[in-house]
C-alpha cells in the first residue's frame, strides 16, 4: 500500500481544472476516450509503481494528476497555465505584499504618533487603544462570531466577510494574468472558470479548505503589523527622548490606573518583575494636568511607561496572532488530510483507471520494419532474393487486454422504475453496470411512478441500520424528463443514505423491441444534467447505461 499522498490546495484546483475538462470531452467525444486515456496512463505510468499491492485510492488519482499536469505542460510547449499554478503564484504574491504593507502600515502609524516635540508628552491611554484595545476588539470578535454562527448552523463559508475577500481573489486571480490568458484558447477559459466554481460549489467535499489560507494571510497581516509598530516604538525610544504621560477628564484616581496596570501586566511580571511596569508613584509622578502643564514632573516618571507599551504588544497582539497563525496552519493540515476522495468524478476516475479494456495483438507495419531491421544483412538478402510465398491471414479478433473481469467496488442496490421492472434483465443490468461503473448487482428493488408513495423502500434499503450504507443505483428512462417528484426523491434518498454514499443515476434511451439498454440522446442528456446539477450533490454521479457501439 502506497503512503498518503501530501495534497495542497493548488493540486485540488488542478483536479477540478481536469475533471471540468473530462466532462466536456466526455460530453462531445464519449467516454470511451476518456477510457482508453486514463487506462493507458495506468498501464505505461502509474501502474508499473505499485508493485504487486493495490494502490491508494488518493495515491491513484494523486498520481494521475501528476501525469496530466506532464501531459498538459507537454501540449503547451513548456510550463502549462494551469489554476493550480496560478493561484500558488498569486498567493505567494500575497504573502509578500501583507507582510511588506503591514509592517510599513504598523512601523509607519507607530512612529507618526510618536513624534514628541518636547512640548506634550506621549499619551499612553490613547496609544493603549490604538495600538493594544483596537486589535484586542477583533481578536474577542472572532470566537463572538464563531459562537454566533454555530448557534444559527451556519459555517464558515457563508461569512459575508469570506465570500467578499474571496471574490475578489478570484477576480484578481482572472484579471492579473491576462498576458497568459489572451494566448489560451477559449475551452481553457472556460475550464479555468468551471474548476474554480466547482471547488467554491463542494462545500461537502472540500470543507474549510479555501478558508484557512485567507485566515492565515489575514494573521500574517496582524503579525507584520504589531512587528512593525513594536520596531517603531523601539527605535523611537532609542533615538530619541520620549516622554510619556496620561491624562483623563474624568476624575480617575492614580491608584485605579495603578491597578489596571498591574492586572494587564500580569502575563509578563510573574518572570519580568514589577520593573517592567509603572508602580503607583510613577503613575501619579506622570499624570499631566491642563492647567499645570508637565515640566514639574520627573523625567524618570515620564520614560517609565516604554517597557510596559513594548510588553502590552508583545502579548496582547504579537503572541495571540502567533498563536493564531499556527492554529490556522495545523487546521489547514486537517481539512487537507480530511478532503474526501469519494466523489462520483473520483469513483469514475479510479474505475477508469483499473478498469482492463479491449486491445488488438495485431502488429503495426512500423514494428514489422524495425523487427526486420534487426535481421542480419545477409539474411535480410537472402529473403529478398528468395521470398518466401504469401500466404493470406484472417484478422486477428481483438482480445481481452486481461483475462480478469472489471475492477469491481463491490455491490450495490439497482432501483428500477415499476414500468420497466418486468422488462429488466438483471445479468445484462450487471454488465452493464461493471463495465460502466466497476459495480455487481447486490439486489433489485422496484420503485413506484409516484416517488411520494416510495416512503416504505427506504425501510427495505436500512434494513437494520439507521441509514443507507450500500452504493445506490437508479435506473431513469433519459426519453422522459426528469419530473420535480423524482428530483425530490432523490434528495430524501440522499437524506436517508451516508454522507458520502455512492448514488448513481444511470440513463438508458428509448427502448426497442430487441432491447432496453439503447444511448442516450445528446438532448435528452443535457436536460438531465441541467435538472441534476440543480440538487448540488458532490456525491450524485448521473452517466449513461450503455454507449454506442
């Protein structure tokens, strides 16, 4: 068994970027292209790495990635434009800009404020707010709309907030980059714009994993900015003589100022000692009066409160967006890890991949050249003298690439609509079925015309379990368009089934007398997908039953 593959957000842009471009290929060509590629891949590339043990399910298609990104670099001539690439780029990009425009934002504001004229003093309770308040106000907004939302079911993807910032990544992402784009042709446009609303679409599949990358920009923004601020404020107080005072219309007392200072010191005097704070004559010794002015107070009183603005940065803004920040990546760590492989264009891909296909053991006139280019030139002479007679050969009928069956995923449960369950051969639905699918038939089961009167199939489908566990199967004529009841069917199935199970919505086209299993027209297949992709199901797969031959 392989180990786990290390994906990364780039790699699950370049995968929807390809499997947006599989289901256009597959929509104009057929899917028997895609067969032949993906299995050709295996047999040349992927399949020779896996030794004698089955391969990863993520292992697999990780590998296939791999080898469509050479196969894509190789059309373009060099380094393909890829999503994948350029978000890696632009993010990249991003990380440099935050850090530099925070630093300069924070050291800049910082150094603004402190400029000391000599004739007032810093004032340390407005400095304390700009600089320390306003940053602990948003850091207590965090878990307040956390709290929030789980309160109101709501995760992190319907963030106002997110959806704006996101949009408009996604609009620079576009718009920076249209030396690449106006070379590309306008399917690749167009696959550009589908993976990246596929990702943006499979909440269930993909999770949090487009959230934590902006929630670490966003502390990375917080951390060059409370660097550059704490610089700033250091440079200043070691260039240059500060003085630092407080003052407050209200009639405040020096000994509650004094115990505010020391209850905020705490997380650093328990180590640091009370010098690194202003003790109550230094707080009384540095209160400036409007009507005194401030040259009567003690030079030593005035530069006492520096150590204590440093530390009140450090902890209350430095350290928790620090602390942030590896939150966010170990997160990311976990949504990555946690991303599931088990959606229908995964269960395709893998199927395609496994899957032995039809092959001719007949040899091409190159190889028969190349064979006799090895022959011995007097050998060779010899047969051109004297040729042997022709003797005519039959065509080779094309052979089984193996002789094992389809790669089979196990059985699953075939809901066959009541109009067609007579007619239904169940050993033809199951070839049909491995060929297409890579599954056998478990059991058939009969569905009414009236989906709302199909309440007691879903007793029969648990069986003893709470819900649906085995992989689902719903056979739909494509001749008849898909009704709001059947739709609705199939969302309570989803309902009643695992998160991640397995449903596919197989269509046949109209019958004949020889047989049920007819293709599907090209009309009616829009129309189902159209109806389908409404329902938003990452895990629904709706595909064909049979193909011309």
């Amino acid at each position: 068994m392989k180990m786990k593959q290390s994906w990364r957000v780039p790699d699950f842009l370049d995968l929807e970027y390809f499997f947006a471009g599989d289901k256009q290929q597959a929509d104009e060509q057929g899917e028997t292209v895609l067969r032949n590629r993906d299995r050709e891949l295996y047999l040349d590339t992927i399949g020779g790495e896996d030794g004698d043990t089955s391969p990863d399910r993520d292992w697999l298609i990780f590998r296939w990635l791999q080898e469509r990104r050479s196969l894509e670099n190789t059309e373009q001539g060099g380094q393909a434009l890829l999503p994948g690439r350029m978000w890696y780029e632009l993010y990249g990009l991003f990380w440099s800009l935050f850090s530099f425009l925070a630093f300069a934002a924070g050291g800049g504001l910082c150094y603004s404020y402190l400029s000391y004229t000599g004739e007032q003093p810093v004032n340390v309770s407005l400095f304390f707010l700009v600089f320390v308040g306003f940053q602990l106000l948003l850091l207590f907004a965090l878990p307040v709309a956390w709290s929030v939302r789980k309160l109101r079911g709501l995760d992190l993807r319907s963030s106002l907030v997110l959806s704006l910032v996101n949009r408009g990544l996604n609009r620079f992402l576009f718009t920076i980059r249209k030396t690449g784009f106006a070379h590309m042709k306008s399917e690749r446009k167009q696959h550009f714009a589908a993976s990246l609303a596929m990702v943006q679409t499979r909440g269930s599949g993909y999770g949090t994993l487009f959230f934590w990358p902006l929630f670490l920009l966003f502390q990375l923004f917080g951390i060059a900015f409370n660097f550059g601020a704490l610089g700033a404020l250091l440079v200043k107080v070691a260039s240059s003589d500060l003085a630092f005072g407080w003052q407050s219309t209200i009639q405040v007392s020096a000994e509650v100022v004094a115990r505010c200072v020391q209850w905020l010191a705490l997380p650093w005097s328990w180590f640091l000692g009370e010098t690194s704070y202003p003790g109550l004559a230094q707080i009384e010794g540095s209160r400036m009066v409007l009507k005194d002015g401030f040259y009567h107070l003690a030079s030593v009183d005035l530069v006492s409160w520096w150590p204590f603005l440093c530390l009140a940065i450090c902890f209350y803004c430095l350290l928790p967006r620090m602390v942030l920040f590896v939150f966010g990546s170990m997160a990311r760590k976990r949504v990555l890890a946690a991303v599931s492989f088990n959606r229908a264009e995964h269960n395709q891909l893998v199927h395609r991949l496994l899957t032995p296909r039809l092959n001719t053991q007949v040899q091409k006139g190159k190889d028969k050249e190349k064979a006799f280019e090895k022959i011995p030139e007097e050998v060779q002479a010899e047969v051109q003298e004297n040729p042997l007679p022709i003797v005519e050969r039959k065509p080779q009928k094309k052979v089984a690439e193996a002789e094992e069956k389809p790669a089979v995923h196990g059985g699953l449960l075939a809901l066959v609509p009541d109009e067609i369950f007579d007619d239904i051969s169940t050993n033809i639905l199951e070839t049909h079925c491995e060929q297409r699918f890579g599954y056998t038939i478990a059991e058939t089961l009969r569905i009414h015309e009236q989906y709302a009167e199909n309440s007691t199939i879903f007793t029969a489908l648990a069986k003893d379990s709470a819900q649906i566990s085995s992989p689902l199967l719903v056979l739909q004529e494509a001749w008849q368009p898909p009704i709001q009841e059947m739709l609705s069917f199939l969302q309570e199935l989803r309902g009643k089934c695992e998160s991640e199970l397995h449903i596919i919505v197989a269509l046949i086209g109209k019958p004949t007398s020889d047989t049920l299993f007819t293709p599907v027209t090209e009309s009616d297949l829009h129309i189902w997908q159209q109806k389908i992709a409404t329902l938003k199901d990452p895990f629904l797969q709706l595909s064909i039953l049979a193909e011309e031959s």
